[in-house]
C-alpha cells in the first residue's frame, strides 16, 4: 500500500511544531517503508497545493531519506529498481520549477544520488541536462545548472584517480562546448536586459550559477575547450568583475546583491586558476589585478560586501604568492599604501562586528577563531599580509609597526573613546607576529623573529585580563593572544594567567566566558618539548568543582534543547577538565554525573548541534572511565534510564553514543556476573532493525564484545547463540562491516567452550571461504589471516592449527593446501600491529611444535615453510606495546564524520585486546617453547629442524632455541 499524499503532509507539518516533532518524525519513518514513499515526497514537493513550510519539509526529508536508504554498503539499491527510475525521471524536472530554497535540498540529494549512480548508472543524465537548456529562459537555466552544480561539485575535494578522469571526461564530452555557447547566450541576454530589473537578476543568477559550474569543471585539469578558449573566456570574467548597474544594488547591508555573489564567485574561480595553471592564465593575469585593487580601495565598509573583499584579497594572496609577482609591492611607500588603504579597512571594527558581537556572541567566536572556515575580511587580509611577510619580513614588519604603535598611541590617549584603536594594533601585531598555519593542540608554533610576543603581551595585553573597566572586547583580545600564542609562553606566564582565565568563567558577558573557556581547554592539554603540561593535575584540582559548576551553569543557563546545545565550546572544556584531574574527580563524580544526566534529558528531544553532543558524551565517557571503577553499580543505575530511554525513544543520532558507554560501563566493571541490567539488555540488542543503522554496527559490536564474556551462561540458557551468530553472519558478508564481524566472532571463540560452538564451526569456516574465493578484498584476507593464527594459537582452549585444517576438510577436502600457501604464508608479513604479529608468532610456534598435521599431513614442505613465516617474524620481534592507556588523542572536530553515523569515543575507547598478556619477550618465548615441545616429543622438533630447513634456517631456529 502506498502512502498517503495528504497524511505525509499533514506529519510533514506536524514535524515543524516542537509540541509534535518527535512523534511526527516517528510515524514518518514508520511510512517510509511504504512502496514509493519517495514518490509521495516529491509529489508533496512539487504541489502548489501545500504551503512552502510543508513543501520545504517534504524536500529535506526526502533528501535525509535518500541518505539512509538510496544504497546499501556495498552499493546495490535499496530501494526497487522501478522507484530508482521514478525518482531520477521526476528529480531533474522538479528542481527546474521549484523554489531556490527547496532547489537546494534536493540538490543535496541529486549530490547523494551522483555518489554512487553517476555516471554508469545514470549516464543519460548529461545529455537530459543539456537538452534543457534555454537560450530565452533564465528560470529554466537556472534549474538545470543548481542540477549540474549538485553533481559537478562532488569533484573539488577529490584526490585524481582514473575512475573520477573518466567520469569528468564523460561529462566535458557533452557539457563543456554547450556550457561555452551558455556563457555567450548569458553575457548577450543581460546586455539586452540592462532595463528590466525581473530578467536581469535572474540573468545574473544564470551567470553566478555558471561560475561556480567553472569551477567545478575545471577543479582538476583544465578543460581542453576551455584551453582554446581562455582569451574569450577571460575577457568575459573582467567584463563583470567591474560591471555595474544601479537596478542590481540593494537596500540589505547584511546580505550579499546578486552583483556581489557573482563577483566573489568570479574571483574563486581566478584563484584556482592561478594556483592550478598558470602557465596559461598568467598571461592573462594583469587586467585582474588592476580590477582587484580598484574595487578593494573603493569598497564600501558594508557587511554585504565581506565575501566579495575575502575573495578579492584571496586572489591577491595567490597572486603574491608568486615572489615576481609579489616584488610590485616590495617598495616602502607602495607597502605603506597598501596598508593603510586594504589592510588597515578591512582589519578595523565596523559597528557590524560590534553587533555580532553582542547579538550572536557564537557566530562571532565561529567566525573569530583561528582555523575556522569563514571568508571573513579580517581572516583574508591576514592571509594576504602573511603571504607579504613570506618574501619581505622586515620590510612587512618595520611598517606595521608604524601603524600598530600609532593606534596604541592613540588608545593611550583615550581608551574609553579609542579602544577600537588597540582592537586593530593587537590584530595587526597577531597577523605579523604568527608565521605559518597554527595547530590546533599547539597554537602558532613559528613567529617573527623581528618582534617580541611576551614583551608585547606584557606590556599591551597582560593587564586587560586584570582589569575590569576595558571593553569586553579588548578582554576577548587579551585572552585570544593567550591562545593563539599559548606554546610561546613560558610556565610562570601560565600559572599567572590560568586562575585568571578560570575567573572570567563568571563573565557576564557570553563572549568573554566563551573565550575563556576555549583558552582553559586548550591550554590544559597543553605540553612542553619535555612532554610536561604546562598545568599541573595539582593545581587544576582545587579548582575543578567550582569550575565544572561554573561551566554546567553557562551551559544550562537557558533550558530548551537548542540553546543547551548551542556552545559547543563549554563542553568542550568540561571534557577537557575531566581528563585533566582523571581519578581526582571520584570526589564531586556525583555532581558531575548529574549534571550530565540533566542535559542529557533534555537534549534527546531535539539533537541539533553534532559538536555539542560529541563533546557531551565524550565528557560522560571520561567520567566513566576514571570514577566509574570505584563506584559502578552507582553509575550503572543513574545512567540506566537516561541511556534507556534514549533506545526506546529512537533518537538515532545518540545511539551509537550509548551503545559505547553501555560497553565502558560494563568495563569498568570487569568482575563478577553480568548485571541484572545488561541481560535485559540482551535481547534488543540482537533485533535486526538495529543492525540496519549503518552507525550503530562499530557501537553495537562493541557492547556486545563487553557482554558476551560474561554472560555465556545466560546466552546458553535464552538460546541465543545463533542470533548473535546470524549477526556475525550478517557482517562477513559486507566489505565494510567484515571487519566487525571478525572482533565479534573472536570474542565469541574466546569466550565459549568449543563443545558449545561444535555445530556452528564449519557454517563459520565457509562463510569465510566464500567471501575469499567470490569478492576478497585485502582487508578482509588480513583479517582472515588474523583469524587462522588466533585460533592456531588458542589450542589450550580445543582449537589450534590441527582443529582449523580439520574444520576446513568439511568444507572442502584438503582446501587448507590452497589457503596456507597461497594466501596465509605470503600476506603474514603484512600484519602490522604488534598484537597481530604476537598471535602469528604464538600460532607459527605452537604449529610447528606440536601439530600433527604438519608432521605428516604437510611434510617438509609445510614445516619449512611455517618455519621461514616464524623466523621473518622474528627478525623485528613484536614489542609490548608503549603506548599508554592513559593518552587520549587530541580530536579535530572538523575531521569527525558527524551526524547520524559512527563517532568512536576516544575518552573511553577500549584499549587493544592482547591475548597473550602473559608473552612479553616473545623471541624468549618461542625459544623456551620449542625446546620443551622438543623434549615432550623426543627430540622431534629439533630432528624436523635437520631433515626439513634449509643451512641457514636452521642456524637461525636453533640460534632461537638456544637463546
């Protein structure tokens, strides 16, 4: 039965009132498994009927559907072939005649679609959008390039291969001459528009459109008709980086015209140009450089200018970066002009800045941080001087200098009135003081040797952080500087200003507390050359309560879920804390757990910020890992409700979260039997709708490889081995989850007697042996490899080597031949962690000491062999090892795959599982183990050693036996 139009809308509308949302969103996904549930989406989409808000919701969770349910892992469509062509049939057409803000969400989802359909399995697709293109129809146009731009746009951030070639030449094939006949139709219909302000903006929206598709196109090599085409091309990127016409400004000082979005994009396009290909672009360079300079002296201070000024100046930056080309502003008086009318402008506080500051405290800091991704006047203007400073440091430096001791010079003489002053000496000084790209564990790591950073912060910055009568401004200065230099000061400079950082926690004003609480989490993690932090555990304990309840305090300060989330930052900091004090925090764990659970409450209802919620429960995880062990059964029942409430609920984004802390809850308490709530736990866990989530498989593996050592009898008692099996089964088979299948499978074996496993052994041996023989991939030949040796290895538990040859006869006769000599001793050598080699070393030696397959099964031929494995193991032994489990890495946010997917938590990641704790000198240990096999079996090993290795195998076995 297939859905109903007017029901989906009416849950659809229902989902855009908090009072209903989550109920909505839930009966939305229980109808999504109806037959052509997408299809209703898009009809929901594309009726006039509906209101915009519904129209809009329809396309976002149209586009959120086709994320989980376009393809499976291994690429096959998991929806019916008759609704994929449905789906790309009505797509294209839709987004022609929709609203721009509707266009984009179905462009995301075209984008989606593209990943693994194009072009192969939608190669109509180029010939369908260019068939549509208009000459007389800027609407049309429009539709067809946001179409074009979804797919094209997929190739900036690829690394070149032959597939992504063949792709690009594919489309270049079909697109490229109708797209150049485009340009000349747009540059002709916005001369004959010049009076019609309707056809003009959408004229110019074309052309917007038809830069940013520039880019795309030529992101990895130049296209050979753009080539031959360069001169004309380029004649028309100048014509309309100076076009003007009075009909396309606008009365909005915060947003970007048409004219601005256009330029910016233009000047993106020139910038890959140059860095990309020069050496036919340069020729054509100079009219550009002219135009950039003109406008960025003749631009207005307006906010609605700042993406166009941040690509301007980019260009400029790219083309200094040449050191000719950057030799025309080598000169004092040039320098001089060149600050004081580009870079002085666009440093400077506009009252815009000053009300962001004020009225969206976050999105200033996002925008202010180092590092953040934001095309900001102050960020590129600090780009382009670097790049200045590169080839004329002490020229660059000697005139800033100028202009950065006259604005102190003029805050000296009144700072009440000038404080705007210093805000631009103090950036000015930060931008040629930092050299090179700032770390994020680090800060700036290079500086200008011709300037001082203490002296400078001692003397300009150092009592801002004391004072309480400076504009909240210059103390959001003073306490960035610290930041941003934090590796270049010193220990006594760091014991000064950490209770002063910790104080401005009470901050009344959100920047400055923000601020102060991105300082604390950064200078905590901090360390020297030595390897020492430059904050003792010591003295960051006296202060820990008070400080986490200042940070719950900010964090909590307005109640609904959105707001909770909104300073990712804070959370940041307590996790930051919790990692410093460690065990100390068993002494106010119950106010710190709490409060987690407090948030946690409410932030269910609506996940809205990923990076809050990340920090959230890696923040829970540092708790558990360091208070949980003195206190689990506390732990286990105060967590148990929020965590269960949160499966119940669905809340799909928080889920593999859970699942994580389950396992290192269960962890932290190693012993005894499996608490009453874990086998409750049980059942759910081995439902199959949760094994569909892609992000939950990792979670969920996990937390069942904490269980099931410990919960063998009542597994054995529910009858639930072959569940857990069937799931193990379920993962094999998928290139991407194998991996997942093997940890599962490895702590069932560890952790079951064989007798109970009896029946299922060789089902298990020959779902393997069918993904080696059908679709093997390296990763999954390793991990089977890693498979082989760890049972060869456990023969003290019934299995061994002669148990796996055994295995393998029932499957296939004699099969094992094959698989040791063509596949298990060649790729040994390519196990690389030291706990693989240990278990390879561990199986190889117990083989040869004590198989009896080896001894008259496989002959010399075998021996020798598993023989010359061990010994080129042995070359570079396997080491304990060094790493502690105490060092938790450092995450870049921006690298996290956030979302509804899998985010490993690192503040409780379980450690490497070592089977063999007991082998630490593992040369040692082989020699001892030979030498006693050799004795258990009369002198067979060393008779083997004469009869069956060549002159240098055995002077090098019997040297590891004599050890």
């Amino acid at each position: 039965m297939t859905a109903d139009i007017q029901q989906v809308a009416q849950l659809l509308q229902a989902s855009l009132d908090p009072r209903q949302s989550r109920d909505a969103e839930v009966a939305l996904r229980q109808a999504e498994r109806q037959p052509k549930f997408s299809i209703t989406l898009l009809q929901v989409v594309a009726s006039d009927s509906h209101s915009q808000t519904t129209r809009l919701a329809s396309a976002l969770f149209f586009k959120n559907f086709v994320r989980r349910n376009w393809t499976d892992a291994e690429g096959a469509h998991k929806l019916p072939q008759d609704e994929v062509d449905l789906i790309k049939q009505q797509l294209v057409g839709l987004m022609i005649t929709v609203p721009p803000t509707i266009q984009a969400q179905l462009g995301d989802a075209v984008s989606v679609i593209a990943d693994s359909d194009f072009w192969e399995r939608w190669d109509t697709l180029v010939d369908d959008l260019v068939s549509r293109l208009s000459q007389d129809d800027p609407v049309v146009n429009n539709g067809v390039l946001q179409v074009a731009h979804s797919i094209f746009r997929r190739w900036r951030p690829l690394f070149r291969s032959d597939a992504l070639f063949t792709e690009i030449n594919h489309v270049l094939s079909k697109f490229s001459k109708p797209f150049l006949i485009l340009l000349q139709n747009i540059d002709t219909a916005i001369s004959n528009k010049q009076h019609d302000a309707t056809s003009l903006k959408q004229w110019i929206r074309t052309l917007d459109l038809s830069m940013q598709l520039f880019y795309d196109l030529s992101c990895q090599d130049l296209p050979p008709d753009f080539e031959e085409n360069l001169s004309a091309i380029t004649g028309l990127l100048q014509k309309y980086i100076v076009y003007d016409n009075p009909i396309l400004h606008t009365d909005d000082d915060a947003e970007s015209g048409p004219l601005e979005s256009l330029k910016a994009d233009i000047f993106e396009a020139l910038v890959l140009y140059i860095q990309k290909y020069g050496d036919a672009f340069d020729r054509l360079l100079q009219p550009f450089i002219s135009s950039s300079w003109n406008l960025l002296t003749t631009i207005s201070a307006e906010t609605r200018h700042d993406l166009l000024v941040s690509r301007a100046l980019q260009f400029l930056t790219s083309v200094a970066t040449n050191r000719q080309n950057a030799e025309s502003f080598s000169n004092e008086a040039v320098l001089g002009d060149v600050v004081e009318k580009v870079i002085i402008p666009n440093l400077t506080l506009r009252d815009s800045d000053v009300e962001l500051f004020e009225d969206d405290p976050i999105e200033f800091i996002r925008r202010d941080l180092e590092g953040a991704d934001s095309d900001t006047r102050r960020r590129a203007t600090t780009d382009f001087l670097r790049t200045l400073m590169q080839h004329f440091e002490p020229l660059v430096t000697t005139v800033v200098s100028r202009y950065i001791n006259h604005f102190l010079a003029e805050y000296a003489k009144d700072g009440k009135s000038n404080w705007k002053a210093k805000d631009t000496a103090v950036y000015l000084f930060t931008a040629i003081a930092a050299k090179g790209a700032a770390t994020s564990s680090q800060g700036v790591t290079s500086t200008n040797s011709f300037v001082n950073i203490v002296d400078f912060f001692q003397s300009n910055e150092a009592a801002d952080l004391t004072s309480d009568e400076i504009e909240p401004l210059l103390k959001v200065d003073a306490i960035k500087y610290l930041y941003t230099f934090r590796s270049q000061m010193s220990r006594p400079i760091w014991q000064s200003a950490f209770p002063l950082l910790v104080k401005h926690l009470g901050a009344s004003n959100h920047v400055v507390y923000t601020y102060a609480a991105i300082a604390i989490e950064r200078i905590l993690s901090l360390t020297n050359a030595a390897g020492e932090t430059m904050i003792a555990q010591e003295d960051v304990v006296p202060l820990a309560k008070e400080l986490l309840q200042q940070l719950f305090k900010l964090i909590t300060r307005d109640s609904a879920p959105e707001k909770i989330q909104e300073n990712e930052f804070l959370m940041r900091c307590v996790m930051r804390v919790l990692l410093t004090i460690r065990e100390k925090v068993r002494a106010i764990s119950d106010m710190v757990l709490k409060n987690f659970v407090a948030i946690t409450m409410v932030i269910r209802h609506n996940p809205s910020n990923p990076r809050f919620y990340y920090y959230h429960f890696e923040g829970i995880g540092a708790l558990i890992r360091f208070a949980a062990p003195a206190d689990s059964a506390t732990f286990e029942s105060v967590l148990y409700n929020p965590f269960g409430d949160i499966l119940r609920s669905g809340v799909e984004e928080f889920m593999p979260y859970v699942f994580q802390l389950f396992a290192a809850l269960l962890e932290a308490n190693p012993s005894g039997a499996l608490p009453d709530t874990y086998k409750g736990l049980l059942g759910p866990l081995l439902t199959p709708t949760l094994w569909e989530q892609r992000g939950n498989i990792p979670a969920l593996v996990r937390l069942l490889s904490s269980i099931v050592p410990r919960g063998t009898d009542e597994i054995l008692k529910n009858s639930q081995i072959e569940p857990i099996l069937g799931i193990f089964q379920l993962l094999i088979a998928s290139k991407v989850n194998d991996v997942h299948g093997f940890d599962l499978l490895e702590i069932i074996l560890s952790s079951f007697q064989t007798s109970a496993l009896q029946n299922y052994y060789t089902q298990i041996v020959s779902l393997m042996l069918t993904r080696l023989s059908n679709s093997k991939t390296e990763s999954f030949t390793l991990r089977f490899i890693r498979f082989y040796y760890f049972v060869a290895a456990h023969d003290n538990k019934g299995l061994g080597a002669d148990f796996f040859i055994n295995i393998t006869d029932q499957v296939q006769q004699n099969v094992f031949t094959p698989i040791y000599t063509q596949i298990i001793i060649p790729d040994t050598q390519k196990l690389t962690r030291p706990v693989d080699r240990k278990t390879a070393v561990i199986a190889l030696t117990k083989t040869l000491s004590d198989s009896n397959s080896f001894v008259d099964r496989y002959g010399k031929r075998g021996w020798a062999l598993t023989c010359e494995a061990l010994l080129k193991l042995l070359v570079n032994p396997p080491l304990p090892s060094q790493t502690s489990d105490d060092v938790v890495p450092d995450v870049d946010v921006e690298d996290i795959g956030f979302g509804v997917g899998y985010t490993p938590l690192s503040t409780c990641r379980r450690p490497v599982r070592d089977p063999f704790p007991e082998v630490q000198d593992v040369k040692g240990w082989v020699g001892s183990y030979l030498k006693e096999a050799d004795e258990r079996h009369a002198g067979r090993v060393a008779r083997f050693v004469q009869e069956r290795l060549t002159a240098d195998g055995k002077e090098a076995l019997m040297a590891v036996m004599q050890r």
